[in-house]
C-alpha cells in the first residue's frame, strides 16, 4: 500500500511519516512537500535505511496542477492525506493571498487530480482510495469561557488562515456530497512536538530563551488553546484514514485547556531546571500588543472519535512538553540550522 503524504517535511506532516513508516512495515509514502520556507528536509534526516527505502520524496507545489496530475500519474497511490498549507497565523494577517493560493486552490487541485484518476467510467470511485483532508479547530472561530467546538459547531473562521482552512474544508465537503468520493475532514487542537518551525509559540520561546532574548506575549496572554502532544494527533489520523466513515469529520483534541502565559511560564521553569541558567526566567517575557483579531478561547469536543473508532489521547500534557522541551535541548544543531538559513540547503545537499 502507498499513500501520498502533502507537506511530509512540515512539523506535523513529517512526524507523521515516521510514525506511519514504523507503524505499517510493508507500506510506502510518497512524501511531496514544495519547500516553502517551513519545509525542512532536515526533519526526515532520522529516518532509518528500512523507512528510507519505503520514502519517496517530490518537490512538488499543490497549486501546480501539471505536477500534482503527473505525479499522481506516476504513482497510482491508494489515498492522500493532505498537510500542506500555510499555517503561520500572523503571516496570514499580513499577506492572506498565499494562505488562500495554497489552502484552498491547492486543496482543490489535489481533489481534482485524485478525481480525475479514481473515478470510474460508471461513475463511481476505485475500491479503497481516500482523501484526508487535515484541518483545525481554528474553523470554528471562538468560544466564550464555556462550551465546546464539536462537529456541527457552524464553521466561523476568524483570520485568513482559518478562513482559507473553512474553505478548504467545504471544498472537500462538496467533492463528496456532489461526486460521491470517499474524504474525511480532521480537526485537531494546537499541536505541540518535535521539528515544529521556530516561529510558533513554543519552539519560538525556548529559542528566544536560551539566547536570553525576550519572549513577546500578546495581550494578557490569556488566550486559551487545548494542547495535543503531536503523536496523538499523528495517530487520531491514521485511525480516520483506516477507520472513518465515508464523508465524516472529526474533531481531534486532548482535553487539555491552557493559558498561553500558564504554558510560556512551564516552559521557562522546565527550562531552567534542564539547564540551570538562572537568566531564564519570567523576566524575559514581554507583554506586546495583541493579535488582530485573536480568538480568545478554543476548546473540542473529542467524544465522536473516541467513541466511533476508540481514540484517545496517550501522552499526559507534563509529560509530553517535558519530552519536548528536552527534544529542542538535544536538537540544537537543527535549531541552528533553521535560524541560520542552513537549512534551506538540505535539499540539494541530499537529492
Ligand atoms: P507546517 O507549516 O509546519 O507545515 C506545512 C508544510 O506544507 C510545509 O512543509 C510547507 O513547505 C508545505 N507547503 C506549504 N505550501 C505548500 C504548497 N503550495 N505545496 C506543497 N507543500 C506546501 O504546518 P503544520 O503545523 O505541520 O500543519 C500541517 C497541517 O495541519 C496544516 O494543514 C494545518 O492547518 C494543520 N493543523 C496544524 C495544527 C498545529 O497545531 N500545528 C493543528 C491543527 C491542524
């Protein structure tokens, strides 16, 4: 079995590759990723021979639709689980054209190649072939201090990058209910992990930290996320892929709701401790002014998955951000890489 995996060498995309390649012995992912600025190759340089053998890369863009057909020309793959997008809130506050290009254009030339090669002349779609589409909570706007985003919550996206995401999401919506092909939608809370691109919240601040540079928090930092360890997510979403039913969404999350400042001042003691440098501290935060248009508060309701395919969430929330902030520690060298630019060079150093 081959499945093509979009964004591979993002932060989720790519902790997704090793999860599925150790999971699943006998299979192969046919990773495409175009390399935008948070497309690190680096972040697949842990893949071992046997995984490397089963790891197909394509430098490829979603929005091509030429590549995207001959690529998926020439690997007739069993389904596709979509990563890539735009993903940096505040760049798409500043520039929203790319997030609309990639997020939603790009999401519809992967549904019309895969269409125009699944389905069949009588009209209906080959055995066993999937699109996933991976999306966010962040399409259903913001909560007040109570309640849940669950499912049938109306969509209510309020930045470009989640409005581009709610489009993309009624894109794959209509691929179904007008031609009958097999999707399924994920939404996942905030993800926290390896390889994630230094300019999110918490690689951004263990960053800044060990250079005892300030940590800018927006607003009162207040704002609340419901935090999932990566791998959990990584595994909600094969489940899906295997086990969910035709044309259903679901909704991803840890029951694990935080206070931005609460998680920026963890990190900063876990810091503290695993380096003993005394100049990380609380002094280094940085109240600056708030995000346009910040959503205050999201929170899911996980109980479709958990009950309809038997999904939960395994790492604890201490344990999984004690793993991670040692996991920064330990990878400092990759760090370096992506600050300095070094890594941009991966790809025509090792392909
Ligand atoms: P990321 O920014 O780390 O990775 C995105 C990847 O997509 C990058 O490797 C980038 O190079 C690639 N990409 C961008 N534009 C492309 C294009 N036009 N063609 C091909 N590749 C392109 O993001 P992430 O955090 O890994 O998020 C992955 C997916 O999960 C996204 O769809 C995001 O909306 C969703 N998601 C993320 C979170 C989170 O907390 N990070 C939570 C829920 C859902």
């Amino acid at each position: 079995m081959k499945i093509l995996v979009t964004g591979a060498a993002g932060f989720i995309g790519s902790n997704f590759v090793y999860y599925y390649l150790s999971r699943y012995p006998e299979r192969t992912i046919i990773g495409l990723d175009n390399l935008s600025y948070a497309g690190n190759l680096e972040n697949l340089s842990l893949l071992s021979p046997d995984q490397k053998a089963r790891f197909v890369f394509e430098k490829a863009d979603i929005t091509d639709t030429v590549q995207i057909k001959k690529i998926l020309s020439k690997y007739p793959v069993d389904g596709i689980i979509n990563f890539a997008a735009e993903t940096h809130v505040d760049r798409s506050i500043h520039d929203p054209q790319v997030f609309l290009k990639t997020n939603i254009l790009g999401t519809h030339v992967l549904l019309d190649a895969a269409k125009t090669i699944w389905h069949t002349k009588e009209g209906g779609w080959e055995d066993g072939k999937k699109f996933l589409q991976v999306s966010t909570d962040e399409v259903y706007g913001t909560l007040g201090p109570s309640g849940y985003f669950t499912e049938t919550t109306p969509l209510d996206p309020h930045s470009p990058y989640s409005a581009s995401k709610a489009s993309a999401d009624l894109v794959v919506k209509a691929y179904h209910d007008t031609y009958g092909m097999p999707v399924n939608i994920t939404r996942c809370s905030n993800n926290y992990g390896p390889w994630q691109f230094p300019e999110k919240l918490i690689p951004l601040l263990i960053q800044n930290a060990l250079l005892h540079r300030e940590i800018p928090v927006y607003g009162d930092g207040k704002q609340i996320r419901d935090w999932l360890y990566v791998g959990d997510h990584c595994r909600a979403i094969d489940l899906v892929y295997e086990s969910g039913k035709t044309g259903e969404t679901y909704n991803i999350g840890g029951n694990n709701e935080r206070e931005n400042i609460v998680i920026i001042k963890k990190i900063l003691v876990l810091l503290q401790d695993m380096t003993g440098d005394p100049h990380i501290n609380d002094n280094l935060i940085s109240y600056v002014k708030d995000r346009l248009g910040h959503d205050r508060r999201y929170a899911i309701d996980a109980s479709k998955i958990k009950r309809d395919l038997h999904w939960e969430h395994k790492v604890p929330f201490d344990e999984g951000i004690e793993r991670t902030v040692r996991w920064y520690l330990d990878h400092r060298e990759w760090m370096a890489n992506v600050i300095s630019g070094e890594y941009t060079k991966f790809y025509e150093k090792n392909y």
